[in-house]
C-alpha cells in the first residue's frame, strides 16, 4: 500500500494530467458528432482487424474438421445422386433390390495417411479396409481427380498403387473428344504424368482437359485428371504428351473410394468374350 501512495506521490502530476486529458476527450467526442464518428471508426477498424486476426486463426485451427466434413458431405451427395437415378420400374419382371439396381457406384470416405511421391513406385495408405467394404481394385479420387487404385487390404488399412507408379495405366480420352489413350507416368515429376496410345488422328493442343475414358470398371467417365502441358509429334505419330496434374500429388488428405455395383457383371462378360 505504501508503495502505491509513492507512486501516486511521485507520478501525481502526470496522472493529473492524464485524468484531465480523458475528460477533455471524452466531452469532445461527446459535444461533436464529427469527432464522434472519427472515433468510433477508428474503434470499429481497430476491433474488426482484431476479430478479423481471431477469426483467421480460428478458422485455420477448424481446417482439419471442416476439410473432414466437406469430404464427408461430399460423399452424402454422390451417393444421394446414384441412389436417386430413374429407371422405368414397370419394365422390371423379376424382383431386385430396386436401390442397388439405381444405384451403380456408391463413394466412401478415407483420409491418406501415408503419401510416397518422390519414388519410382509409389503406394498410399488409407485408414480404412475390409471392415469398411474396401476391395482390391477399387478407385480412389478427390474432388481435384484420380489418385489410384487400392492394390491390397487389411481389416482397417488399405494400401492404393498410385498413378504416380510404373505398374499404373488409367483408361483416359480427350475431354473435347472421343480418343482414348492411357496414362502412365515416367517418374521424373510428381505434377507430370503422361499419355500413351493416342491415335494419330487425334487432335490435341496445349491445354486440353483429360478426363477418365470410363472404359474400365474401376473409374465412372469424367473424372478429371490434369491438362496437356505439350507434347511431340514426329514421323505421323505422337510421341510424348506430358500431363499436368490438377492434383497436387505431394499433398492429399481426404479422398472417395469408388465401389461399382455393376464390376462383376462387366467382368465377367468380358472375360467371356476373351475365350470365344
């Protein structure tokens, strides 16, 4: 206590004229509209950069969460699509299962969570498998494009072939037009991959979209997958055409597994063809 009395004793001035300064600037923002506003913008920017710096921090905070549930409402959406296609019901003699009959592929979520890139073959593990219906051969994608394809499965776990390995070949075609090609990827860059057996009478300029070619069972046609960054044509024939990616290979987090209701059917129709 005493030594708040000294430092009342010694600083009364100053506090003096700091009181007297508050009134004197508390009457005049009072008394004058002008000087009024003046202030309480200034208290308005002052506040709002500080709400503003709270709520970018916030938000950054809730990235993970909110990245979690966009990827999940993602998938509810998808699935509502498939499940809701129209079929003419009257044309169905034989009794079904009308919900799986509309609905051809079904989207369930995962989240990466190991990432190889900067190999020459290259695999990523889900955090979910058999226990979620996970199967081998299902593909994996995001909002941006194809990822993969998962190669093997554990009861939580599943490890997905990357297109960014030599073994991968994606059924892909020019979005523009109908000529298919396959991608695969040489491993020199994880945002190039490329494209082989484009037929010579396609064509192509820099900035083409690719999408999937939907000739697989694996991926449903329209999937994006990058643009064409340039390519080589020489002696009547293409003979590179590089892909820039629109995923960023170095940095996925949650991604959609593509389970196609109507797989076994096509395969083994095919597979039929084969030994005729």
């Amino acid at each position: 206590m005493q030594q708040l009395f000294y430092f009342i004793q010694k600083f009364r001035y100053f506090l003096l004229f700091l009181v007297l300064e508050i009134i004197a600037l508390t009457l005049t923002i009072k008394n004058h509209s002008y000087q009024q506003s003046k202030f309480i913008n200034s208290a308005n920017f002052i506040s709002g950069g500080i709400y503003n710096q709270v709520s970018s921090i916030s938000d950054f905070l809730n990235l993970k969460s909110e990245n979690k549930r966009l990827s999940e409402e993602n998938i509810r959406l998808k699935n509502w699509i498939e499940e809701n296609k129209q079929i003419d019901i009257n044309k169905i003699s034989t009794h079904i299962d009308t919900s799986k009959y509309h609905q051809k592929y079904q989207y369930i979520s995962a989240k990466i969570i190991n990432n190889n890139y900067s190999k020459r073959n290259n695999f990523l593990t889900l955090n979910k498998g058999a226990k979620q219906n996970l199967k081998i051969d299902l593909g994996v994608i995001n909002n941006k494009g194809v990822i993969g394809v998962i190669k093997n499965i554990s009861k939580n776990y599943a490890t997905v072939l990357s297109i960014l390995n030599s073994n991968s070949r994606i059924n892909v075609r020019l979005k523009k037009s109908f000529h298919y090609g396959t991608l695969v990827w040489n491993g020199k860059d994880y945002n190039v991959a490329q494209i082989t057996d484009i037929p010579r009478q396609a064509i192509i300029k820099v900035g083409d979209t690719i999408i999937t070619g939907g000739k697989s069972a694996i991926f449903p046609e329209g999937i994006n997958i990058g643009v064409i960054k340039d390519f080589k044509f020489e002696k009547n024939q293409y003979k590179e055409i590089n892909i820039s990616l629109f995923n960023d290979m170095s940095a996925l987090s949650y991604v959609q597994v593509i389970i196609n209701y109507q797989k076994n059917e096509q395969k083994a129709l095919e597979q039929n063809n084969l030994y005729e």
